[in-house]
C-alpha cells in the first residue's frame, strides 16, 4: 500500500512526489504536515524550503531544544502525545494542538491561551477501539468539545492515527469513520494519513495529512 521511502537528502523531490500522490488520490487542497520528529532543525527548513504547510513535533524535550533560537517559516504541530505539566514549555512554540484528548490537558492549554498561547486544537479520536491508542472516545467528543470552547479555545477539526497493524480494510474503516464525525461535528479540519496510508487517507477525505518518512528517510531506532 505505501509507496517507496522517502530518500534522505531529496527533501524537495520528496515533497513534490508526496504532493503528486496526494493529487493523485483525489486530495486537491489538502494540507501537508512534514513530520520532523528525530531530525534536526535542518530539516524543518528544508521542509518550509519545499513547500510544506506545517512541520509536526512529538517530543516536548526535543521540540525544546530543536527550535531554541529559531523563528521557523511556518506552523509547528503538536502531534505528539501531550502531559499536562508540559504543555507551557512549548506553549509559544506550537500553533496546532492536534493530540488533545482529556479534559487537563484542555484546561491546561486554555491557561496557556489565556495568556497569549495559541488557541486552536484538534481533538484526537481513537477511531481503531486499540486500548493502547491515545484518543477520546467518539462519545466524547461533544463533552471535550464544549469544555474547549467553554474555556476559549477554538476547536478546528480531529485527528485520528490508523490501526497500527496497517490492516487496509480496518484503515479504511478508521479513516471513514473520522470522516464522518468530523462532518458531524461541522468542523473543517480532518487530519489523518502518514507516511504508509496517507493515499488511502486522501479518497477517505483527509484535509491534513502528516508525513515523515516518504519526505525525510526512516527514522533512526528510538533511544
Ligand atoms: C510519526 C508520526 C507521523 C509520521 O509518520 P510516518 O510514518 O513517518 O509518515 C504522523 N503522525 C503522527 C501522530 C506521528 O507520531
């Protein structure tokens, strides 16, 4: 299903190549994150340098000390899990919060909000029923939605991560069902798709794909 890695090196003809494949699939329009998580700062400038829309962080510490010093050209994203008693370290940093699934972590970033942080959220749906996955429940969804608002932020879309086991068929379940909610919901924003389903993501009706290895090479083993 997914196409070749990304070659390290060719950011730019990456880029291009994921932009085709997105068209491809039916996605004119569609927002492209570039997942910089592991990489250095170079490749957040690269990424910008090509075009894309956003870069998107995991890692708290090392989204820290990766951007000290810099004014990056474009949106970061949080896409990352978030712990409450972190979110003000990067709370000037970040201009998409797109994990937020609990009720803390809402009021922690409306705090931050309040005083001048950024204000605008996805909130996560686990869409796969996987116990492990972070996300709300899509019966959720209503409740941590009018708490955000409540508390001044401004809830612009969901966010899913498809099962991890890549199954097609369970993806295009997960994907749909995202689809669906956030049409419900009324909200424009559908951030779904990586590097190995983003195609699949796209004729589900993805507007936000997020995309690290077919851009930037495999990830070095985690620490
Ligand atoms: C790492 C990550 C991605 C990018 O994954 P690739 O398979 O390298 O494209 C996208 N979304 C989230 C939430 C991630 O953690």
């Amino acid at each position: 299903m997914s196409g070749p890695a990304g070659t390290p090196g060719h950011v730019a003809e990456n880029v291009a190549s994921v932009r085709a494949r997105i068209r491809a699939a039916g996605g004119d329009g569609v927002s492209l994150v570039a997942v910089t998580k592991t990489h250095g700062y170079d490749a957040v400038e690269q990424a910008f340098a090509a075009g894309c829309d956003a870069v998107g962080e995991n890692y708290v510490q090392e989204m820290a000390g990766k951007f000290a010093g810099h004014v990056p050209a474009g949106p970061v994203h949080m896409i990352g899990a978030v712990q409450t008693n972190k979110v003000r370290r990067i709370a000037g940093l970040v201009s998409l919060w797109q994990t937020v699934d609990r009720p803390s972590v809402i009021d922690e970033i409306a705090r931050r909000a309040a005083a001048g942080g950024c204000a605008d959220i996805l909130l996560q749906v686990n869409t796969t029923a996987e116990a492990a996955k972070s996300g709300c429940g899509e019966d959720e969804i209503d409740v941590l939605r009018g708490r955000a608002e409540a508390g001044g932020l401004r809830v612009l879309g969901l966010m899913t991560i498809g099962p991890t086991d890549g199954d097609p068929a369970l993806t295009e379940t997960s994907f749909r069902r995202l689809r669906r909610l956030c049409d419900a919901q009324g909200l424009g924003i559908c951030s779904m798709g990586m590097s190995g389903d983003f195609e699949l993501a796209v004729s589900c009706g993805s507007t936000m794909v997020r995309v690290g290895t077919a851009i930037f090479g495999e990830r070095p083993p985690k620490r």
